[in-house]
C-alpha cells in the first residue's frame, strides 16, 4: 500500500483506526466524530510506519501507538 492518511476514533472508550486516500482532508472524514490522533501511513509486508499531523484537524499523529493499533486492527496482527 502506498501512503494513506488515518485518524484514531474515540468511540465508547475504544481507540478505531480509519485508513483513507491522501486525496480527502482529515477533516471531511472525520466529520463530527472524537479524534484523538491524525496523520500519515505507510503499510508493507506486514509492517505499519505512522508520522505527521493532520494540519486540518490540528492534531498530531502517535507514532508508535498509532502504527501499533493499525496493525491490529487492520491487519489482525499482535505485535
């Protein structure tokens, strides 16, 4: 996959990843929704790098955190 953008939702105490084209802004996905970390992705061979901020939501990305919820709840691995 090349690079995408993502914001973690806040949804009944559980942090959801959301993965989408870098064509939309952070913000048109997000809608009214309770973001507590935005940015860029990169996913290959299992591997997830997460970096930036979201500059329409002014909320930075968490890097370790964020590629770690990613990988399992996108890819359905614990690592």
């Amino acid at each position: 996959m090349d690079r995408a953008k993502y914001i973690i939702v806040q949804d009944g105490g559980l942090e959801l990843p959301v993965i989408f084209s870098p064509l939309l802004k952070h913000s048109e996905v997000a809608g009214q929704r309770r973001i507590v970390a935005a940015g860029f992705c990169d996913i290959s061979n299992n591997e997830v790098a997460c970096w930036g901020k979201s500059v329409s939501l002014d909320i930075e990305s968490r890097p370790e955190e964020d590629a770690k919820l990613i990988r399992r709840q996108i890819l359905g691995l614990d690592s």
